[in-house]
C-alpha cells in the first residue's frame, strides 16, 4: 500500500511540475538530490563498517559475555525464559549495546541474527514468542545514549556542534522505550492469562 502512495505523490509532482513549467527546475533537483544522495551513502557506509568491525571484535574478543552479565540483571525480568548462556541472549545484547551508541543501522544485522535464534528457540513456529515481541519493541523504541549515526548526519550537513541534541535524544529515546515495554510486557502477561 505504501508504494502506491509513494508512487503517486512522485507521479503528482512530476505532472504539476511539467504542467507549471518548472520541468527543468525538476530534472536539475533530481540530478543534484541524486548526488547528495551518494555522497551520504558514501559517508554512512564508512560509520556502520567501522562500527560493524568494532562489534564484530567485540563478539569474537568475548566483550559479547561481558556485556551479557552487565545486561543480564535489567535484560532477565524481561526475557525470563532465555537462558543468559545462550547465543540469543548474547546477539540480544550487542543489539542493545548497539542501539545504545546510536549505531542502529549496525545493530540491525545483530537484531536479524538474535530474531533468528529467537525464532529457532521458538521452535520455527509462524507464531512469535513472548520474547520475540518483546525483543522487537526493545529494538524499534531503542534508548541511545550517544547518538553516533545522528550526529554524523548533523555533522555532515553543516551543524557546528552536532550533539547538542543529546539531552533531548535521552528523554525521548527514555519515554518511548519505557512505554512501548509497558504495553509490549503489560500485554503478554494478559495474553498468559486468557
């Protein structure tokens, strides 16, 4: 459904823009957004491989553990099923870890891979468990206490100091993360129930 709308709003603006005589106005925003458009591909490339090597170090240097036992007191009311030890557990926390330095285009790989052991954990059912829903919610209304990807936009756009927006990250990325856990938990303990 959403593509057809995007498609509809791209063709509305290609007829209004020929039928207003700004066709050239058009082509030229279309060549010079394209080259925006690589150059910001080109600069965000370089932050998630640096940091998708930082992770991947981390994982095979054993951080991955340490960063278990840091999370596991605040991670084990909520996932209370999922044994600490198991690779779930750990992809699970370098997603957190991840979302927590604002790397969530780094941490999507590291959510995939804790879903799929989540799923598998699950038995490979259609039907997704407690943990999983959880997990998602945790993933989608992440905190982050260091914006780095935000930042590298702000920056690469010309903001003299791109974290400044810090305080107002924490607050928000705080409230919607501690909502989205109250009706996620709130409403698989009512689906138990029932």
């Amino acid at each position: 459904m959403l593509n057809y709308i995007w498609s509809a709003i791209v063709l509305l603006s290609v007829v209004c823009s020929i039928f207003l005589g700004k066709g050239e106005n058009l082509s030229a925003a279309i060549v010079d957004s394209g080259a925006q458009t690589v150059q910001l591909l080109l600069t965000l490339a370089g932050v998630i491989t640096l940091w998708s090597g930082i992770m991947k170090i981390a994982e095979e240097s054993g951080l991955t553990a340490i960063f278990a036992k840091i999370f596991s007191p605040l991670l084990r009311p909520l996932f209370p099923n999922l044994d600490k030890e198991s690779d779930a557990f750990g992809s699970i926390t370098m997603n957190i870890t991840a979302n927590l330095l604002g790397l969530g285009n780094t941490a999507t790989p590291l959510g995939l891979k804790a879903m799929h052991e989540l799923n598998e954990l699950n038995g490979s059912s259609d039907t997704a468990s407690d943990e999983m829903i959880v997990f998602v919610v945790m993933n989608t209304a992440s905190l982050q206490l260091l914006p780095t990807m935000l930042g590298s936009l702000r920056q690469t756009y010309g903001s003299n100091a791109p974290f400044e927006i810090l305080v107002p990250v924490w607050l928000s990325s705080a409230c919607a993360l501690s909502v989205a856990l109250m009706i996620a938990v709130g409403l698989n303990k009512r689906k138990r129930r029932l």
